[in-house]
C-alpha cells in the first residue's frame, strides 16, 4: 500500500487509523525487541494497519506460534490478507474491545506476547480501560505487552484538551512499566514495555498450555 493510499485512508478514518504515516522500521524494531518472541506460542497484535509491526513479528515468532492481529479498517485488513501469506497469521477483523471473547471463542487461556499500536489518545478513558480489562485474564507472568505512543498525543478530559500520558493507565495494569523514546520515526514516539503484576489475577496459571 502506497504512502499516498494510506495518508488517503487515514484522513478519511483517523479516530480508528490514528497515523498518517506507517510506523517506521525503526518504531517496529523498538516495539518487538523486548518482546520473547522465540518462546511465543500465542502473540496479539492490536492495530495491525498495513503491517508495519505484523512483518517484524512475522519475521521472528517460531514455526508454530500463532498470531492473532486485530484491524478494524476492512481496507487495511484487505491489504493485508493480500500481502502476507503465512499460516501462522489470523486476521481479526473486529474491534480491540472484543479481545476477550475472541480468545475464548478461539479457545487460548494465556498469551505471551501482546503488541499494540492502538491510538488511545483517541479513546475515552473507559474505551482504554475495557481493552485492558478484556486482556487482563489473559495475562502470566511471562508476559510481555509493548505499546507506542506518539510523544506529542493529547487527549479530551472533561471538555478540555491535555498531554495525553499513559503511564498511569499501564500502571495500573501492570506491576513493571519502562519506556523509551524512538526519535527515528515520524512523529517520534514513546514505546512502553510492561510486565503483568505478580499479584494479579493473571498471575494465577504459569506457563499454562493453550487449547486451540
């Protein structure tokens, strides 16, 4: 997909895009480096777009992992239905709020890698909170979640517009939370890394096998 095209889709759809430009090289190797991806049997990729993310992860998860990645624009899932052909990709084309209940219509208890591109700035503070509510049960220890955000974001908060910062939601989401930020990509971007909390209801299956 052309830069043109995506900057087209993007202006036309820009609360669900929330880019107009794809994530750069650099933005998706910072994004899967933290990640375990050699011991992934499970990987979720929230807000796949055209794939900027999805190659990397592609690239580096085992021969018999799965990826499941969520993309609500038809275009982009379209797109990339078309460009990548690799059994171990499923493309959710559904909203990142049904989370939960697509892992369980699926049949997987745990994930070990979670990797969003998610425009939260353009979310409520409940819309991002569901999101991580429906992950959260699917959460051990061993997990890893990465989400990037761009260093300029503002959000509306009670009629008025502020610096969007997320690190008080990850917090409360997750017991470690690092980031970093990726001056290599247009806009620059943070990127976090979190780790579940030990003491959360996720933490109570280690390593559990998935039903699939």
């Amino acid at each position: 997909m052309s830069l043109k095209t995506f900057a087209s889709e993007a202006l036309a759809n820009f609360y669900t895009v929330a880019a107009v430009l794809p994530s750069s090289i650099h933005l998706a190797s910072a994004m899967v480096e933290p990640l375990p991806l050699s011991r992934t049997l499970v990987a979720i990729e929230l807000g796949a777009g055209t794939g900027a993310v999805t190659r990397q992860l592609l690239h580096e998860l085992p021969l018999n992992a799965t990826l499941l990645a969520f993309e609500i624009n038809p275009r982009f899932v379209s797109y990339l239905g078309k460009t990548f052909h690799d059994p171990r990709l499923r493309l959710i084309n559904e909203s990142v709020e049904n989370v939960g209940p697509v892992l369980r219509r699926h049949s997987y208890r745990h994930v070990d890698v979670v990797v969003s591109s998610l425009g939260l700035g353009f979310m409520s503070e409940p819309e991002r909170r569901r999101i991580f509510d429906g992950l959260l049960p699917f959460l051990r220890p061993h997990t890893v979640l990465t989400q990037y955000q761009y260093i300029h974001s503002l959000e509306f908060s009670k009629g008025r517009l502020r610096r969007l910062s997320l690190q008080p939601l990850l917090n409360d989401y997750f017991g470690s939370v690092e980031s970093r930020i990726i001056w290599r990509n247009f806009p620059p971007a943070y990127v976090y890394t979190c780790h579940p909390q030990e003491s959360s209801a996720a933490a109570e299956f280690c390593c559990g096998e998935n039903v699939v």
